[in-house]
C-alpha cells in the first residue's frame, strides 16, 4: 500500500503478521497539519512495515506491503466501532460516548429548566412560568431550532466559567427559529423568529452578550422575512458585565436594526411581570404589545427614577397595566402568559394567510343592528361580529381612543383589517387620540398587507376649544395623509352617520377613495350633522317663531327634509356613493371585490408610528 499524498507518519496501526480486510486504516500520514488515513485496498496479510513512525513519504511511497489473506482469519483493523482495541485496550467511545460530543450535550443541558430546578421553582412560586416554556408553548414541537444557547454573560473576568454556565445560560436571552400555526399554514410561511428575556437569570437584564444575540437573530429574520415575537420581560440594561469593551455601550445595535424592521415583518411583544428601560424600548418598538394584568411598564425603572432624584418607588407603582392598557401602550390586556401566547399565535394567524372552514353568520340578522330610531345608539360590534367570520375577530387597543373601533377579522376565511367608529363615544365623533389609534392601524395593515373595511358612522370631527388643546388639527390629519397614501385595497360601508371632515377621514379623504363606498339603508350624509346645519343655515328663520313649541317644530320639520335630502338612497341616485345595500349583501359585495383585487405589496412601507 502507498501514499497518496506528501507527509510524515505519525502512527503505524498494524504489526508484521497481523491480517487485515480491505477498507482497514493501517496507518496515519499527517499532511498540513492534518491527519490522513492510509487504507487497504485488499485483504491480506502484513508482510513488512515500509515506512516506520517518523517516515517522511512522497506521493506513492509504499507504506505497508500485503501477502495473500489467509482463508479462515476473519479479522480487520481498525476494529469495528465500539469493539477492543488491537492492543488489548477499552472499547472505543462511539455515539453519545464521545468525550467531544458529550462535552456539547452537556453544556446544553446546563441551560435547560430541567437543570435549573431551583430557578424554575422559584419562578412558578411566582406564578408564572419560565422563557423555555413560553417558547416551547408558542412553537410547534420540534420545530425549534436555538441560536446561542451555550453563551454565558461577559464576567468571566469577575466570576468563574463553571459558576456563569451554571448561573447565566445563554446570557438570559433564549432565542431561535421555530414554526407558529404550522398545522395552519405549512412550514414555510410558519416559520417565527422568537425571542424572550430569562427573568430568572440576572432578572432579564440586556447584557453584552444578549444583545449580540439580538443582533444576530434580527439580522436573520430580515433576511429570511420572518414576524418576530419577543418576550420582554426584564430590568433594561445591565451594569457588570466586565469583558465589553468600550465604556457606555450605546454603540450596541440591537435598537438601530430592530427598529428599522419596523414595516418589514409582522412584529409582536409580549410583556409580563416587570418591563423597564431597554425592554420596554425593544416592546414599545413592536406592532402589537400584548400583556399580562399583572405587568408594569416604564421606559426607568425604580433605580433610574431613583438616581435621577425622582423619588423612591416600588416597581409596581411604575406603568401598572390600567394605566399602559387605557394610554394606548398595550394593545391587547391578558390574564397571564399562558393568554399571552395563545393571542401571540392567534394574532401572527392574520399575517400568515387565509385559512379554510369558516363560518359566516347569519347575515340577515345585519338589517336590525342600526335602529330605525336616528337618534338611538348602538354598539357597532355587533355589525362587526356579524358581518366576519365567526371567532374571527381580534379587538386591538380597545382600553385606548374608545371612540375608535380597531381590529383584525376574516371574511371567508381572508384575514382583513376593520375600522369603525364607535357611536356609543361622543356619538362617534373623532377626537385626537381615535385619530393617532386609527391612523396607526391603517399603517400596520399598509405595511403587511391586510386590506382595509371601514364602518363609517361619525358625525364629523369632535369639536370644541377643549379638544383643540389636544391638537386636533395635527392628529385628525393623520387619518388623511395616512389613508390617501394606502397601497392596499379598501372598503367604506357607511352605517349611519357620514358627515363632514371625518366621514372622509374614514373613507381615505373621499367618498371615491375607496374601491367602493357603500351604505345600509340607515346611512345619511352631508357636510355637517342635520341639526347643526339646520340650527346654523336657518337660525333667522327658527329665531322668528316666538313659541318654542311651534319652534322645535320647525326644526324637526327642517330636520326631516334635510334628512330625505341626504339619506342613503337620495345620496346613491346622485352617485355620490356607489350603492346602497341590503346589509345582508355586504359580505358579497366584500368577498367580489378584495378577490379581484391584486395582492397588496408587503414589507414596502418605511415603517410603523409607534403611537
């Protein structure tokens, strides 16, 4: 047998004598620093050792030189795996016994809540479970893969390795790649990138490893185009952390790339316990934040608000969730993690696609949801609840601008955005804050695609020198500016009321905006509310009747015929509008016009207002 290329021997694994089958290593060549096997290409027995250890051999040296095989001698070298050495010695160590292999199955053991009882015991006396259980719950089984999970905090100038594999796993970020809703939609377009803070080591805290971490798995899901959840659960930034250079930290990158993801991919927080400083930035940075009742929010924490002398306080005093659930920070309230994950996937659903086995309500029952009484409220969930699928529909920020109706449905079985005012909150006016929350909502379903249907029943913008000192101008011309730059399909069905500025607002700036403009038999229009327009257009006239009775019966009169002028099937005869339906028929008027519509771009718009 020779060599086959240029190098020293440095292990001779056969002895003059000794049989050895084809496919047998006789011996070992190192080349570049690496190690090559020389092997038999026949059976037969070892007559001669032509380079001893130590040989330097050019290409096709002899290295070993074979005799016949002997017929009844059965044996090979290098034994097979597992059985004696040639020499008399152990068993090799195959498989799982690997010292190399063991070493990495160890250390991710280490990691794992089965190894870390103590911390896990402490956290469910807490209520509540670990990042790991979050995880496994949120991904189908199987199907998470983890980056960096033998990563430990950057101390080991100030503490033992042994002590922060044991104490700081994975530097207390748990992150990877796994499928969501897999049995929905597939592996492809299940495919999630989660993350989540570990409460339990360091208290969540962002360190310097963690932060690569993010880095790293933010970097792949904008390659990959993957949504992102993200537990966020933690005190912010971490001090101690001995082996980062530099000196402030603030050239991490975590919040630069997460951010600019903003539009890119569906992005979802989930916040429970205690949420500060750097983990409420990367939460507030999110789509959609869903959070626990039990959850306090704060961009500083009690020892920021301490050491900016603030005052001392206790860390539940800080963003509890009945403020952060009713000032628009949190989108959906829940009530523990558990809730939290199921939303998490219930939630991502929208932006995976369309799902089969819907079921459509019954849609005749749609003619009775607006009174025939004008002045009568109603709640405007029942015509949401009753025109989408059933259990399809997803209320988003309901705690925040009341008077705005934001959620996330399905109409045989594709998933859309709903906008609609609420007329049982200052009749349905819009005010600042139904302006910020709408205005957003358009964006989120802009950037991933979700056409839009709105339910328009507004008497107009609110009014008033109080609401003006919140801004009104500024905030309600965002629904303008935002609706008119929309690349997704949209759809008004005017329900009552569309009067004025706001009714356009609703409709994208006009009544042809939309790909069609619709109303129920209940709809009215025009510039203003009938009362003020007649209370204003005819205020000579009503001034002239001295006995209020006679007066009021003239405005009702005015009223009424101003009314007959603008109600729904007046306004369609002047094509102002393009229909007036049985609302009944809304669904198919839905169905026929999103099915011919082109797929909306996704991942195209600059980014979503955090507000």
């Amino acid at each position: 047998m020779t060599t086959e290329l240029q190098g020293t021997i440095v292990d001779v694994l056969v002895v003059a004598g000794q049989s050895v089958a084809a496919g047998a290593v006789v011996a070992l060549v190192e080349s570049m620093k690496m190690h090559h096997e020389v092997v038999a290409a026949v059976s037969g027995v070892v007559v001669g050792i032509d380079a001893p250890v130590g040989s330097t051999l050019a290409i096709g040296d002899a290295v070993v030189t074979l005799g016949p095989a002997v017929e009844t001698d059965a044996g090979s070298l290098p034994p097979p795996s597992g059985s004696p050495d040639p020499t008399g010695g152990t068993p090799r160590p195959t498989g799982l016994d690997r010292p190399d292999l063991a070493e990495v199955v160890v250390r991710h053991a280490a990691g794992l809540d089965a190894q870390r009882r103590e911390a896990v015991e402490r956290r469910h006396a807490t209520g509540k479970r670990t990042a790991r259980e979050n995880v496994a719950d949120l991904v189908d089984p199987g199907t998470f893969v983890e980056y960096g999970p033998t990563v430990v905090a950057a101390q080991r100038r100030r503490r033992e390795l042994d002590d922060l594999i044991a104490n700081t796993p994975g530097d207390g970020l748990v992150g990877g790649i796994g499928d969501v809703n897999g049995e929905l939609f597939g592996p492809e377009r299940a495919k999630t990138t989660v993350m989540s803070y570990d409460y339990t080591v360091l208290a969540g805290t962002q360190g310097y490893q963690n932060h690569r971490k993010k880095d790293r798995l933010i970097e792949v899901a904008e390659q990959l185009r993957t949504p992102i959840v993200f537990f966020t659960e933690g005190g912010g930034g971490r001090p101690g952390d001995t082996d980062a250079p530099g000196v402030s930290g603030l050239d991490c990158l975590a919040f630069w790339w997460f951010a600019a993801l903003s539009g890119t991919v569906p992005i979802v927080g989930v916040a429970s316990g205690y949420c500060f400083a750097g983990n409420a930035a990367i939460l507030g940075c999110c789509d959609v934040v869903i959070a626990t009742e039990d959850s306090n929010i704060g961009m500083g924490g009690p020892a920021m608000i301490e050491g900016g002398g603030l005052g001392v306080f206790a860390p539940r005093d800080i963003g509890p969730i009945d403020v952060q659930g009713s000032n628009g920070v949190v989108d959906i309230v829940v009530a523990d993690e558990a809730e939290a994950v199921s939303v998490a996937q219930r939630y991502l659903s929208y932006f995976q696609g369309s799902v089969d086995g819907w079921v459509a309500p019954d849609q005749t029952a749609l003619r009775d949801v607006v009174p025939l009484d004008r002045l009568r409220a109603y709640d405007i969930r029942d015509a949401i609840s009753g025109l989408f699928d059933e259990d399809s529909v997803l209320e988003l920020r309901s705690g925040f601008g009341v008077g705005m109706v934001t959620a996330l449905a399905r109409v045989e079985g594709r998933p859309v955005g709903v906008l609609a005012n609420n007329p049982r909150h200052l009749g349905g006016a819009i005010d600042s804050d139904g302006s910020d929350k709408a205005a957003r909502f358009m964006q989120l379903c802009d950037a991933h695609g979700l056409p839009i249907v709105t339910l328009c029943d507004t008497p107009g913008m609110m009014v008033g020198p109080d609401v003006e000192e919140t801004a009104l101008v500024r905030h309600c011309s965002r629904l303008f500016v935002t609706g008119a730059n929309l690349s997704v399909p949209t759809i008004t069905v005017v329900t009552r009321k569309a009067y004025g500025l706001g009714a356009q607002a609703m409709m994208g700036g006009s009544t042809k905006a939309p790909l069609a403009c619709l109303a129920w038999p209940t709809g009215e229009f025009g510039g203003m509310g009938l009362e003020g327009a007649v209370r204003l257009g005819y205020r000579k006239e009503l001034a002239a009747v001295q006995d209020d009775t006679e007066r009021e019966a003239l405005f009702a009169q005015m009223v009424d015929r101003m009314y007959e002028h603008g109600k729904a099937v007046s306004i369609a005869s002047h094509f102002e509008i393009d229909d007036v339906i049985d609302p009944a028929d809304t669904r198919r008027w839905i169905t026929t016009l999103l099915a011919a519509a082109p797929e909306a771009p996704r991942g195209t718009r600059r980014n979503i207002d955090t507000w």
